[in-house]
C-alpha cells in the first residue's frame, strides 16, 4: 500500500510550490503530479466546470495508482472536495482546511485575510474553514488574480508586483488584519514581495507548506517506503511546463509526458445541483 505514489493535481504548474513542499518532507515517497495545463486557468471558471476537470484529474493520478490525492490548487479544493471526496475510495486532501488551521494557530486577534484567485474567494471556502475553527474570526477576502501571470511571468519580485500588491493589499491593511493566507498555489512565489507590502508584523500563511504538515500525520510511516521516485503529466504545453518548473523547483523535471484526458468523463457519482450552483 505504502509503495503507491501519492497523487497531487493542479491546474497547471503552480502547484510545484505545493509538490516542493510535499517532496522536501518525503524523501522517500514516489510522488505523481498532474498539471491541468491545457484548461489553466481555473481561477475565473464557474464551479461546476472546476469539479468536472477535478474529477478528471483525480481519475487519472487514480489510474496511476495513486494512494491519496492531494488537490492543491486552491480554485479546485475550495469548491470539488466533497465531490472528491464522495467519488474516490482513497483519501483526498486539499490547502483549505490545512491553510485555515495553520492561520488560526498564527493568529492573535482573530482577524484573518485571505487572498485567491476569483473563483476561490467567491466560493467562501477559506472564510468559512477559519470560522468553524473560530466563529468570531473577522475575515477579510480578497481575490489577486493578476498574481498568477505575475509569477509565470517570473515578474515576483518586479516593481509591478510590488505596486500590484499594493493596489490588492490595501483593503486588507486597512482593515488590519494580522495574518495573511497565501490561497493559491501561486502565491508563495510571490511571498518576499508580499512581505515587502505587508511588513513584518504580519503572519504569512503558506498553504503549501501548511498541506505538507498535514499529510505528515496522515502518511506516518513514509520515511521507510518507495524510492523517492516523482513522475509529472500534463494535459498540454510540456515545454512552457519544463520551464516554469526549472524555476520553480530550481531543478530539471526529468520524466514529464503529456497525455489526453478527453476519454474520461466520469460521471458515476454525478455532481450534486447544489454542488453546482
Ligand atoms: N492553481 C490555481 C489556484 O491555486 C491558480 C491558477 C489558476 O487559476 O488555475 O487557485
């Protein structure tokens, strides 16, 4: 059992920010990760579209054998979790819930922002984690969804980043928060430019590294299985992917194919109405 891989998904290259952490904590694991880098983004999709591409997604690294799914785009865990959930007989884990504990352990006085893409703050998920947690968090939401083409840019630490953020980060400064989630795979990218507008007093929470604290509790024994192997598929653009991941990884990906996910609609548990809405 153990010397299956763990499977992540993403919509496309930024979460290698999540696989880094993953990897940096399991040596020894075979890792598989798969990049949605034919239909990236999915920050501006509608809801219903981002739990049919993540069905998919967990189908395939399912295909590949995959002993848990690690869903870490925070677009795709902020609204398809249940569904996945409810349609895999593994365990899947998403940054939400992690992200949200790890803001509430770091938090003072309760007053919380959390920055995404679109789709990921107007789902309410992180909102709603932190206030199960601590119902009288004060959340401040704020979607950045010129960060993502920022660090594919590799414009993290440019002065337009810089003058981006804080155009985004204002209202949340305002509103003096003093923690910040870091909600998309993205983000951790941009952290020291994020640090700059922010100041120090500010707690950054990085939910890439706040998913790999908790599958350590859930993978206990790990350090004495698999290989450390990693495999990497895509659903397009392989090149612009090796790439990215050069940079963001700061080493070569070595066994990289793209494949066609276009067979696999699955439709055996189908989406909910309320889940699509
Ligand atoms: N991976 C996405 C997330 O973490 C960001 C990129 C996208 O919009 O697909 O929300």
């Amino acid at each position: 059992m153990s010397r299956r891989p763990i499977g992540i998904f993403d919509s496309g290259v930024g979460g290698l920010t999540v696989f880094r952490e993953i990897r940096r904590r399991f040596p020894h694991e075979d890792i598989v990760y798969f990049g949605d880098t034919a239909r990236v983004p999915y920050g501006p999709k509608s809801r219903g579209t981002v739990i049919d591409y993540s069905v998919q997604n967990a189908r395939f690294l399912r295909q590949q054998g995959a002993k848990i799914i690690v869903v870490a785009c925070n677009t795709a865990a902020s609204v398809a979790l249940p569904t996945l959930e409810r349609s895999f007989d593994v365990p899947v884990i998403g940054v939400i819930e992690p992200g949200a504990l790890a803001a509430e352990k770091l938090t003072r006085r309760h007053r919380i922002g959390v920055i995404g893409t679109e789709g990921t703050i107007r789902s309410g998920a992180y909102q709603k984690a932190i206030q199960r947690l601590y119902p009288a968090a004060e959340v401040i939401a704020q979607p950045c969804p010129l960060f993502v083409p920022l660090a594919e840019e590799g414009w993290e630490e440019h002065p337009v980043a810089r003058q981006i953020a804080a155009e985004y980060l204002a209202p949340l400064l305002e509103a003096d928060i003093d923690t910040l989630v870091l909600g998309c795979t993205h983000y951790p990218i941009l952290k020291q430019t994020l640090r700059q507008v922010v100041g120090d007093h500010i707690a950054l929470v990085d939910s890439a590294e706040a998913v790999s604290t908790w599958l350590v509790d859930m993978l206990p024994h790990s350090e004495s299985e698999g290989v450390g192997r990693d495999e990497f598929f895509v659903s397009d653009n392989e090149e612009k992917f090796r790439r990215l991941a050069s940079r963001i990884l700061d080493s070569e990906v070595d066994r990289l194919q793209q494949v066609s996910l276009g067979e696999t609609w699955y439709v055996e548990h189908p989406i909910t109405p309320e889940e699509r809405a």
